[in-house]
C-alpha cells in the first residue's frame, strides 16, 4: 500500500506542502496534541492532523504508526486515519489494491486483539467500512469470510483473544452501515446483503452464549453484538433463539445491562409488530421476570427495576395495537398491562428513590389511543375491560404526584427538586389525556375522594394526599372545559375548608383557583368564596407567582362581576406592591391584573383608582428625574416605567379584548370623552420627557418608554388619537438626538394604526420622513453596528408601503437612497435584519405602477437588487432564508417582469456568477423556470431551494437530506 503515496485525488490536504506529512512531523503534532499545555498549539496540532488525515501522504504514515513500537496514542491515529481514506476517500484506491488493503486490515486486527483495545475496535470500524464498500459484487460474502478467517486454528493469537477481536468486527459493522455515506441505491443493496449474511451471524452467537464454558466477557460481547445486528431490520422470528437466550442472561448481573439493551432494541424495532407470534411467546418471558422485579423493589436495587421496566414498556408501547388485535389473548396482555402499572406505581419518591415510573407515562397515551381507535363494538368490549384499569392509574398518578414529608423534602437537592417538577408536569398531562377515556365519571370521582378526606372526622388527614387530589382537578381543569361540571360547585365550596399549613398545598389551591376561573364568569356567586384566599395569599412572598396569576385570570375572565371587590382588590394589591413583597416580573403581571380589573368601572371610578394606584410612582419619578443618571436610580426607572406599561397593556374601556365574543356579551356601554389611560398619559408626558431628557443614551430606559406607548396605542387603537400629535414630536426628537430600534418600532405602530386617517397624516408624516433621513444618515456613517435599527427601520418602510403607500410621494422622501439602503441590507449577516429587508422589497415592489418614485428606482436600480439576490442565493447568505429572497424574485417576476427578463440574463452571462460551481446550462435553465412561473411562489422557492444547493456544491449529498 505504500505507492499510495503518489495517488491523486485525496481532496482536502490544505495548504501545508505535502512533504509535511511524514511519520516524524505526525508524531511531533500528536505529542502536541496530548501534552502541549498551551491551548493554541494543540489546537493548531489539531487542525495540522486534519489535514494530514486526508492527504495522499496518509495511506503511507497510516501503517508505520501501528508498528508495536508506538504507544497507543499514535496507533490510535494511524488506524483512524486509515478509516477515514477508506471511508471518505475510496473512488481513489485502485480496485487491483483492494485484496491487499483487506488483507492487511486482517493482519493488524489479528495482532491487536491481544494489544490495545481501542485501537482494535477503530481498525475493525476500517475493515468494516472496506467491506461495506466492496459488498456485494467485490466481496459477496464478507461476513462469513470474516467468521472463517477468525476461526482458523492456525493464528497466533489465543482462541478467546480472537473470538473477542471477531465479535468486535461483527459488531461495528452494523453500527458502521447506519453511520455510511453510501449513496442510496448502494445503501439498500448492502442492507439487503446484510440481512442474508445474518444466517452467519445468529447461529454463532447462540452458540457462544448457550456454551457454559463461554466467558462472561465474550457472552456480554456476544449480547452487544447481537443488539447491534437487530437495529438493521432483522426478522424477529430470526430473533427469537437469542432474545430468549438474552432473557436467560437478565439473571446474571454481570450481563444484565447488555442483555436489556439487546431485548429492547429486539423489541423495539419498526418492523417487528409483523410477527404477531413471536410477540406472544415473548409475553410469557416478560411476565415472568415479575419476580425479580419485585425482588430488586424489595432491595432498593434501581437498576435491575429500571431494566425489567424498560423490556415491558418496549413490548407494551411498540405493540400495543398488534397484541390488542389479539383478542383470545386478551388476559395475557392484560397481565402485561398490570405489570407495567405496577412499573407506574413502584414504590418511593421519583427521582430519588426511583426513576422507572416515568418511562411507562408515554405506555398509557399509547395504550388508549389503540383502544379508541377500534370500531365501535370492539371499543366498547375493550372500554368494559380498560376503564377500571384506567381509573386505578389516576389513583397510581396521583399517589406517585405526592410531595415528601417536609423533612425529607428538605434534604432533595434543587436539581432533584426541578426533576420532580417536570414529573408532575407529565403526570398533569398523563391526567389531561386520559380524560378523554373516562370523562366526567373522573372528577366525580376526584371529587368523592376530596369530600370524604376533608370531611371525615376519624382520621386526620395528610396535607400531601389533599394537595395531590386537587392537582388532579387543576391538571383536567387548566386544559378541559369544566363549565358543565356537576361537581365544581362542590368543588368550590371544599376549598375554603381545607387547612392550608403548607406552601406547596396553597400553591396548587391557588393554581386550582385560577384553572376555574372561567366557570367562575358563569357562576359570579360563586367568587366571594375563594377571591379572600387569593387576596390573602398576595401576602406571602413563597406564594407569588400562583397568587398573582391566579388573580390576573380572575380579573380578566370575571372582571365584569369585579365592581363590588375592586377597592379591596386595589387596596391590597397597592399594599403589596408598596411593600415590595413581589419579584419584578410578578409586579408586572399584578398591574396587568389591575388594568383588568379597573376596565370594566365606570370613568370616575377608574381615574379615582388609577390616581390612588399610579400617584405614589409619579412622586417617586419626578424624584428620579431630579437625581443625577447612576445605576440604581435607573433600575427604579425602568421598574415605575414598567408597571405603567403593563397597567395601560389591559386597561381598554372600549372592551376590543370583547368584541370576538359578540355584543351579547359586551355588559358595559362604551364611555364617553377622554379615554383614562389618555388622561393619565396627558398629566405624565412632562414628567416622561424630562425623564428622557437625562436617559436618552441608555437604550433600556428609551425602550421602556417607548413600551408605555406601544401597549398603549396596541390597547387604546382610535381612542389614543388625542396623544398622536405631541408624541410624533417626543420620538422626532428623541431619535434626531440618539437612534434606537424601540423609538422606530413605536414609529412603526403609530404608521399601522394613524397613517390612514387624515386628520393624523401630517405629524406621522413629518415623524416618517424625519426617522427615513436621520437613518439614512446612519447608513452612510456605517450600519454595521446597529442591525437592531436596520431590522426595525425595514420593517417600518413595508408598514408605510402596506397601510400608507402616499408616504412614498412625498419629494422630501429620497427614495432612491431608501432603495439602495435596503439592498445593502440584504447582505447583513444578522438573519432578522435580512428576512425584514427582503420583507421591505416584497411590499414594494407591487407598488412600481401605483407610486411613481417606486416605479422609477425599481426602473433605474432595480438590476443592482437582483444582483444581491442571486449573490445571497449564490452562497453568501445562509440557507434558512432562501424563502425570503424567492419572495423577491416572484415579485419582480410578477410585477416587473419585462426588466427581469433582461436583467436575469445579463446578471448570469457573468462567468462564475453568482458560483463558479454552476455550468451555463444550469443558469440558463434556471432563469426560464423563474420566468416562466408568475402564479406559483411555492414553485418558486423550491427553484431557489435547487438552485442554492447547486450553487453551494450540495445538490445530490447527505447535507441535502432534511432541507
């Protein structure tokens, strides 16, 4: 193999000459590699050896580093370097060579199944990839070659030492052929000749496992073995002699793990559920490791339970459809069934004392979705049978959901803590679906158990078990309509009886409050019962989050029956925010309630409380105003800014959060005169100008101004109409002195809601064209450092052309400049700003006939932008937006389609462009299909999906596969 050296061909040896690449240099490169302790030259040892992995050079240093001299080290490398020419590379070894290099590979891989065994197992991943790509014409029975070659007698190699170094082979093979870069016709021709060579395969690993004299290493090397051949599809009557002879091996502990992972991955495979009788002898095998199972619960033994759990649930979950079609085995799988409950239910606390109960969860979806899926009568016959079972897995759900005892739950560490979290989180939704089975017979029977617990007086109960029921409810309540319940009014009534001693029990009684906050709207008489919980809990920092969102569901699904609560609702929430008692996020969500609450008053009495609530802010502001800018006095800014944010996001007198629900439900007349939010917005503006004056270089404190107007406007809609005139001024000046993405954002609500209405078209007129040429400005200082005012200024101009095209007549709008701004943009590298610049041109372009300054540029420079688009689609811009510039192209097809015509064809007569990949066949084509499809973009951008990979040297290869 050494004249390899002068072949040609091996691709990707950079830019280091080649005579680099000796036996010396290689070993000096990994010295570096492993023991440099400075982190730039390993890592450039690291690129170094990339290189010389690829290189011609490599099939030459590859066999002198495994000579038995060499640390292990650097054999490791030569072996890895020999898979990857073999593997990547093999259009270049001669088909006369082919004999050598197999026997060569054999030679080493009998040497060093008695030396190093990592080097062994990368040899025998090169032996595999070798024949992978010589099967099936150059080599048609590789593997039982492979078998013969390594049962000789006469190898120096003792018999165990070989046995080892062939199951080795025998098992990167199939693990190989999944990770191969076989073209696909080739792919399906080895996996066929694959699944011949089995017959090679199985009868020797039956024997070496059934053999009592066979080692624990070679049995447990024979189980991997065999879950490796499985995963290829293999029959599973093929299967059966091992699988059984693997269940076998579940008693001895030292073959424990490999056998689960051969029986599983066995098990588990697409094709299996073809062999309905194979699937029925393995019932009686799985059932009978019952009592090892209960053995290992017994003993604390986790991963013996998890095991056993994990060959259940494949059979169970993989087949569940295929053995219920069995109807005569009904109790067989039934028992299997009950033996995976038991899985659910196994004793102790997830994640500490056990972590098999989670795997059966996806079991019980599985399981119901095949029963409802029968016809009626066998459904029917299968509910009779399943619906105890089902109800027995809620009371499993619900007991495996129970908190700790508060001690114990004092020693879990936080990560155990989060764990637990998330289990109850796939509980919730276990309950959630399995409603669907059982129906409203489910929270009666949630109910009755609540009643009895908290109603009988013989034995005290404990707060887990209540804490755990009422989850149950709150996990159907949160996602199913419960209004037609019979039992939520009982429900209701149970609540205020329970003692609450613990966090986590008032937790769940307030997250269940606010799950029965829509049948709270249908039943108001209902409110006064639980509404004093939620106001009291308010008060309890560990309760902040459930007693906050419980009470914003309740004021924005029951605020119309509210009025009579609102002052005590507003006097404790006021309590709580002045004492700081809530997290920033918390207080934000308490002002959302509250805007809720307040919009369903009366005018007076909304400005009454709004001047109770906001009056103690705006003192503590105007304070802040006076004080020189420092860190901490921003925070509270930002803070007093927010909460008047999210305040005005839900105060909407006008009811538009009603109007989908139909005027019968719209209780209050819509007020007259000045909106309250307005008002309030009005005696502020001073405040919030001064405010700017001294922050406008701190993008956050502008943006949560910004914020104030942009809910606001978003809420109010017309009736901010009185603000529009001196708040175009604020932004002007604001954005003339410092730019930010949030004042163009703003800008860009404003032109949504306003533009249209002449009465407000000349100030947003004068603020577009003012923001346009302070941007422009921008461009020409350099964009590049702000992608965030790019990306909102784009996104401005298509609002402008979609709601208020007139804005581009104006003479004071250079157009021209916007034009070729917005295809400079289209080169950014941030994806955001790219999608919004091509979102601009698929607004304007429509517009060439209706607006003339439109029609002119695309006219004059309309040539430079299908430039940069078919330089982005070329190569120069990522992948993922090729949607957004064939959005482009079908508009310039669409609407200028006699300029596109010409320029298509001058741009692509440019050799090498837009990639030197594509041949002047491939552009020619490529410009009729663009031309010829005017009607449909999904055409389109599948042309331009074809056409990038082309351009890219990806068209036909792996990297194409999911795009």
């Amino acid at each position: 193999m050494e004249r390899r050296e002068e072949q040609p061909g091996a691709a990707g040896a950079g830019a280091a000459p080649a005579l680099d690449f000796t036996v010396e240099n290689v070993e000096k490169a990994l010295h570096q590699l492993y023991y440099d302790p400075n982190i730039e030259n390993k890592n450039l040892a690291q690129k170094w050896l990339m290189q010389a992995q690829v290189s011609p050079q490599a099939w030459h240093f590859s066999w002198q580093l495994l000579q038995p001299d060499k640390v292990p080290e650097i054999q490791y490398f030569g072996a890895s370097a020999l898979h990857i020419k073999i593997s990547r590379y093999w259009s270049d070894i001669p088909t006369d060579q082919y004999e050598s290099l197999k026997a060569q590979l054999f030679t080493q891989i009998t040497r060093f199944a008695s030396g190093s065994k990592i080097v062994l197992t990368r040899l025998c991943v090169a032996l595999a990839s070798l024949a992978l790509s010589m099967m099936p014409d150059a080599w048609p029975c590789a593997v039982a070659d492979m078998v013969r070659l390594f049962q000789a007698e006469d190898s120096p190699v003792d018999g165990q030492g070989r046995c080892l170094a062939l199951l080795e082979l025998l098992t990167v093979l199939p693990e190989e052929f999944q990770t191969s870069r076989l073209p696909q016709y080739r792919k399906s021709l080895v996996r066929a000749s694959l699944a011949v060579e089995c017959g090679a395969v199985f009868p020797l690993l039956e024997q070496l496992l059934q053999q009592p004299s066979s080692p624990s290493c070679v049995r447990q090397k024979v189980l991997k073995c065999f879950s490796s051949w499985v995963q290829l599809e293999v029959p599973l009557q093929d299967c059966e002699a091992l699988i059984q002879a693997a269940f076998s091996a579940l008693q001895d502990s030292e073959l424990f793990d490999s056998s689960v992972e051969a029986i599983v991955n066995a098990i588990s495979q697409p094709d299996a559920q073809r062999y309905v009788n194979t699937l029925l002898k393995l019932i009686p095998l799985v059932l009978g490791l019952q009592g090892q199972l209960r053995q290992a619960v017994q003993n604390g033994d986790m991963e013996t339970s998890h095991g056993i759990c994990r060959i259940a649930v494949a059979l169970g979950e993989n087949h569940s459809r295929a053995l219920l079609d069995q109807v005569e085995h009904w109790q067989s799988f039934l028992a299997l069934v009950n033996m995976i409950m038991f899985c659910t239910g196994i004793p102790g606390h997830f994640p500490v004392n056990e972590t098999t109960s989670s795997l059966t969860l996806t079991f019980w979806y599985t399981l119901q979705d095949d029963i409802l899926s029968f016809e009626a009568e066998k459904q029917a016959v299968y509910q009779q049978v399943y619906r105890p079972v089902y109800f027995q897995l809620v009371d499993v759900l619900l007991h495996k959901a129970q908190f700790p005892s508060d001690e114990e739950y004092g020693f879990w560490s936080s990560d155990e803590k989060e764990q637990f979290r998330i289990y109850r989180v796939d509980i919730s939704d276990t309950l959630m679906y399995v409603y669907e089975m059982l129906g409203a017979e489910l929270l009666s029977s949630l109910y009755d158990k609540l009643g009895r617990l908290l109603t009988s007086s013989e034995e005290p109960y404990s707060w887990q078990h209540t804490e755990a029921l009422l989850y149950g409810f709150q996990s159907i309540a949160e996602t199913i309509d419960v209004n037609y319940s019979d039992v939520v009014p009982g429900l209701i009534g149970l609540i205020p009886r329970i003692s609450i001693s613990n966090v986590q029990l008032a937790d769940t009684v307030m997250f269940t409050i606010g799950a029965l906050s829509e049948w709270l709207a249908d039943h108001p008489v209902m409110i006064n019962s639980v509404l004093p919980l939620v106001l009291h809990a308010l008060g309890n920092p560990e309760l902040s989050i459930s007693s906050v969102s419980t009470l914003k569901k309740i004021c924005r699904e029951c605020k119309y029956d509210l009025p009579p609560y609102a002052a005590n609702i507003v006097a404790v929430s006021q309590d709580v925010l002045m004492k700081q008692i809530h997290k920033t996020s918390q207080c934000m969500w308490l002002m959302q309630a509250l805007g809720f609450l307040l919009s369903a008053l009366q005018v007076e009495e909304i400005l009454k409380n709004l001047h109770s609530l906001i009056s103690p802010y705006i003192q503590q502001l105007e304070k802040l105003a006076e004080e020189i800018p420092n860190p901490s006095n921003k925070l509270a800014i930002v803070h007093i800014l927010g909460l008047l944010s999210n305040l005005f996001t839900t105060l909407d007198v006008s009811h538009h959060d009603d109007e989908h629900e139909g005027p019968e439900l719209r209780k209050l007349p819509v007020p007259q005169g000045p909106n309250p939010v307005v008002v309030v917005l009005q005696q502020v503006f001073q405040l919030i100008q001064k405010v700017l004056s001294k922050w406008l270089n701190d993008a956050q404190v502008v943006e949560a101004v910004c914020a104030i107007f942009e809910k606001s406007v978003k809420t109010l809609l017309d009736d901010f109409a009185p603000m529009v005139p001196q708040l175009c001024e604020m932004l002007g000046r604001m954005y003339s002195t410092i730019p930010q993405a949030s004042a163009l954002d703003l800008t860009r609500q404003l032109v949504h809601i306003f533009a249209h209405e002449p009465a407000h078209f000349p100030p947003i007129e004068a603020l577009f064209l003012l923001v346009t040429s302070v941007t422009l400005t921008l461009f020409q200082q350099g964009p590049r450092d702000h992608p965030d005012i790019v990306d909102s200024f784009m996104q401005l101009l298509a609002q402008a052309l979609k709601r208020k095209p007139d804005l581009f007549l104006c003479e004071r709008l250079d157009v021209k400049a916007v034009f070729q701004c917005a295809v400079l943009a289209l080169k950014f590298p941030e994806a955001p700003t790219v999608k919004a610049s091509c979102g601009f041109f698929t607004e304007l372009l429509p517009r060439c006939g209706e607006v003339e300054p439109v029609g002119k540029v695309v006219q004059e420079d309309g040539r430079m932008l299908l430039i940069a688009v078919l330089e982005a689609i070329g190569g120069q811009a990522s992948r993922s937006l090729m949607d957004c510039f064939a959005d482009i192209l079908f508009a310039l097809n669409k609407h200028c389609f006699s300029l596109l015509s010409v320029w298509i064809k001058e741009a692509l007569q440019s050799p090498g462009f837009p990639s030197a990949r594509l041949s002047p066949e491939q552009k020619d084509t490529f410009s009729q299909q663009i031309l010829r499809e005017r009607v449909n973009k999904r055409r389109v951008k599948e042309m331009v999906k074809e056409f990038t990979l082309l351009c890219r040297g990806l068209h036909g290869t792996d990297y194409t596969a999911d795009y």
